[in-house]
C-alpha cells in the first residue's frame, strides 16, 4: 500500500501539476491528502492535481517519486482509474447530442435531465449510468439488426431522474415526471400519445424488474414484449461488467445508501445478490441472457461471498430468496 507521485510537468492556471494516486484505495489516497493539507477540490475522480510547489514536501511526506507512464500503469492495475467514459462533465457533451437527436428543439429539457442525473449526491445512479444504459440497448438491438425505439430511449433517459434511494418511491415519481413533462408535448405532436404511456410503464417496471403479461396491449402497440426485456435488461448490463468497473459500481451504490448501517446494508444487499442468483436467469431476453448472465453471476457471486463472511455465514444455495431490487 503506497502513494505515489508523477513529476509536475500538466501545465493549468499558470503553473503545472502533478498527480498524486494510491495503488490500493481512494481512503488510503483521501487520508493521505487531508494529513498533508491537500484540498478536497483537488480530488478528480481518482487522482488529485497538486502544483509544482507541493512536490517535495508530499514526497517528504512518503509520496513514492515514479514517472508519469509508471503512474497510469500503477493505477490502472489497482483498479481505481476511472476512464473518461465514467466522468460525467467528459460525457456530457456526447450525451447532450444524443438528446438533440433524440428530440429535437427540447435542449433544455436533455439539460434538466441531466442535471438531475449529475446531483452530488448520486454515487452511481449518475449521466454515467444512463451513458451506459444507452450504450447495452444500442448492443441489443444491434443484435437484431434494428434501432432502438424512441419510446425506449425516452424512458431510459426518464427512468432515474428522480433519485432518493427510496426503492419503489423514486420509480414511481420518475414514471410521474416522465407522464407531467412529456404529455404536452405529445398535444404538439413532437410524441404521441401511446410513446408517453409505454415511457411511463417502462419505468415502473424497474421498481420490480420483473416483466409484465399484456405490454403490447397496454401500450397501444408501442411497444412489444422484447423491447420491455431489452429495457430492463439493459439497465442491469452493470451486473455484467468487468471487476474493475463492477468494484466501483458497488461502491457507488454503498455511497447511495450511507444512511444504512454497515451490517443492514451489508444483510440487505445480500438478499438483494441471492435474489438475482436464484433467478433461472438474471436478464429477461435471451439476447442479454447470452452476452452477459454468466460473467453477472460471477460478480453477484463474489460480492456475496463477501459479504456472507463479514456476517459469518455459510455460503447460501441458489434457489432460497426472491428479491429483486437492483
């Protein structure tokens, strides 16, 4: 366990930086900072940017000297570099395009979306999770040789906009806010009426992610049940992720919940693990099942194996709990 420091050589605001990082955890990196007088300001993600004249006393300080490439090696095998595909104000830009595409002449409306994915104290239900949701629906339809439809990108932009982590309550006023902001713009006939009613059902169903029987039916025909299955699975493509983005995923998710306790957090988000592994299959598209229930399985298992040692317990058999709240 060590921190390290690259030369000052980036330059920014009439001098030049350098980068100071932790080969083993952002509490070892941040504990190092605060004990050297480092600002929080200076903190990016997974590095932070200190000037020239802090240099040696940091390195005074145990601050282990290493090039610039040396540095980027080290922190990507921790595991704690964040690349810029998961720093909101990187995919802003990008994701800001997609809307203007999506719907044209509403700009401000994409802008208050985002807005409200980017609150400070959303840890992972951020624009970063909703980039990579567009991204797991473009991956499925692909597959099909088909678009995504508008409905299902609405609803994807809609489905965590209100974020509180209270589960059922945040679903349910996202679906509200999807139905209060979109309507209106359906009497203009920038949407029809049926998209608005399949975008509000779509998202209610991420309070269960369980699919429901007569979609075609309640929508009107806007959508079909495979878009429903795409839907959801794509907002539980994380599950699937490589360790080192589904490590930070879980630490979001604990940083969401820091209200729990260690030891309710840690019971509840096992049952929540056990509740998908007991699942025939975790995504409800044979599409998804394909590309990404095996590599879930293995993260769901190994978070839970964690977490049922720190509880001392046997490791639990697949098939006892059905929980399902992601």
């Amino acid at each position: 366990m060590s921190i390290f420091i690259d030369p000052p050589v980036w330059p920014a605001h009439g001098t030049v930086f350098s980068h100071l990082i932790s080969d083993n955890s952002l509490a070892e990196l941040h504990d190092f900072a605060a004990k050297t007088g480092i600002s929080p300001r200076a903190f990016d993600a997974d590095h932070y940017d200190v000037p020239a004249y802090r240099y040696e006393g940091l390195v005074r300080a145990g601050a282990r000297e290493v090039s610039g490439s040396r540095l980027t090696r080290i922190l990507i095998d921790s595991g704690l570099r964040v690349p810029l595909r998961e720093r909101p104000n990187k995919i802003r830009p990008r994701l800001m395009r997609a809307w203007d595409s999506l719907l044209p002449g509403h700009t401000a409306l994409g802008e208050d979306l985002l807005e409200r994915y980017e609150q400070p104290h959303r840890k992972y239900h951020t624009s970063v999770h909703l980039s990579e949701m567009l991204t797991a629906l473009k991956t499925l339809y692909k597959r099909h040789h088909t678009a995504t439809p508008r409905a299902v990108l609405l609803a994807a932009w809609f489905h965590d906009a209100v974020y509180e982590a209270n589960p059922g309550e945040d679903e349910a006023a996202s679906a509200d806010l999807a139905c209060t902001t979109l309507t209106p713009l359906a009497s203009t006939g920038s949407l029809t009426n049926r998209e608005v009613t399949a975008i509000a059902h779509l998202i209610e169903l991420t309070a269960s992610h369980q699919l429901a029987d007569g979609i075609e039916e309640y929508t009107s025909g806007a959508l079909t049940r495979a878009d429903a299955a795409f839907f959801l699975d794509a907002d539980l493509a994380i599950l699937a992720a490589d360790s080192p983005r589904y490590t930070r995923y879980v630490a979001g998710v604990r940083a969401e919940y820091a209200h729990y306790a260690p030891d309710a957090f840690t019971r509840g988000r096992a049952g929540i693990l056990q509740g998908f592994l007991n699942r025939t299959a975790i995504y409800a598209s044979d599409t998804a099942h394909l590309l990404w229930d095996a590599p879930a399985r293995l993260n769901l298992r190994t978070e839970l194996e964690g977490y049922r040692a720190a509880l001392g317990e046997q490791p639990a058999k697949e098939g006892a709990l059905n929980c399902a709240r992601r």
